[in-house]
C-alpha cells in the first residue's frame, strides 16, 4: 500500500495566511496553491508564510498589503490551514537557536572569504521594527542548507515568535502585533485549506 498524504501522525497547528479574495478562491477550490514567498528579506526564509493560530493577524496584513498602490492585494481575505510542522527548525526552542547562531558564524566566515559585508536587518519609515530582514533572511537559509547536507531529511518548516509594534501600554514588554510565524517548506506540511467560520453562540468553544 502506497504511503499518502495523511498517513503519518502528528500534532498539526492552524495557520492563517493574509491574501487577496481571488487567490483565496482559487485555493479553496483547488484550482491552486498557495506560492512560497522566495525574497532575500522573508523572515524565517523562503516558503509559504502562516500566522499561527492568529486570523486577526492575518487579517492586518491583508488589509495593510491592499493599501500599497503596487500590491496584487485589491480584496483582503484570509484562509486558514492545517499544518503538520514535520522536521521544524523551531526557533522558539533552545537546541534550535543554537543552530541558528553556528549559522551565522558559517555565513559570516563565508562573506567575509569573499570580502564582502553581511546582509543587514533594516527598519522602514518611522517604524522601529527590523521589517527588512536581510540577515536573519540568510542566516535561515544557511541553517536549511547546512541541515540538507547532513541529513536525509531536510527541514520541513521553521517556527518563529516576534515582537512587532507598539508598546501595549507604557514600560510594556509586550508589543499590539506579538506573534508566531511558521514558514512551510515542503508543501506537504500543509494537509488542507478551509474559509475560516465564526463561533456558534449556541455553544461554548472547546
């Protein structure tokens, strides 16, 4: 019997990824996929980007990307997934931050062998926030390749928390627009997509 999608058991998290009504459409009704983000900035590298249980989030940055006159974002939507995170490389987790770090050293070495600079995280505008994330960008990607040639098994995803925007309230360690990205590597992490429903009111959410 032939191994399928579904086959192999594990815990799955619920993704939510910010898009326009179109290619929400599109996906749901299997006409095609979401496409892996493939910029020298991306966050946690190149894959398709998920906000971890967080639509409201997602729904932020659907609306934001409708508000820049060159984004294909015209009609905010979300769709929700169900991911398996499979082999992550979850930066949330200390054994993982530490392969970050020999990452970087490896990254650092090579440019400076080839003297040139190292990509920089840079913020935009008035924001203080790292938006731009050449570095950390590179850094991922190295850990991916690096990891690809040791083992059989390259990482299926990688795992991230930020603090991102404003302080919640004075001398707050919180930030309003905290959250955990997952970038999914391998399409098969993602096991189906789903139009994100409201709660019944009738009954209590489990």
């Amino acid at each position: 019997m032939k191994e399928s999608l579904y086959s192999r058991r594990s815990n799955l998290v619920v993704g939510f990824h910010g898009c326009d009504k179109s290619v929400v459409d599109a996906v749901i009704a299997g006409k095609t996929e979401l496409l892996a983000s493939a910029n020298d900035y991306d966050w946690l590298g190149n894959g398709i980007y998920f906000w971890e249980n967080n639509e409201d989030r997602a729904w932020q940055w659907a609306k934001q990307l409708s508000t820049r006159k060159s984004s294909s974002v015209k009609e905010p939507a979300v769709i929700g997934a169900i991911i398996d995170l499979g082999y992550c490389l979850d930066l949330t987790d200390s054994f993982y931050l530490q392969e970050l770090k020999t990452s970087y050293s490896v990254l650092k070495e090579l440019y400076a062998d080839a003297n040139m600079p190292l990509p920089r995280n840079e913020t935009i505008g008035k924001s203080t926030d790292l938006l731009i994330r050449k570095l950390d960008c590179a850094v991922v990607q190295t850990a991916r390749r690096i990891n690809a040639k040791a083992n059989q098994h390259p990482y299926d995803s990688v795992k991230g928390v930020f603090w991102e925007g404003q302080e919640l309230y004075p001398n707050a360690g919180f930030r309003e627009k905290n959250h955990i990205q997952i970038c999914v590597c391998n399409p098969n992490c993602i096991k189906g997509y789903f139009l994100p429903r409201g709660i019944n009111p009738d009954y209590p959410n489990p």
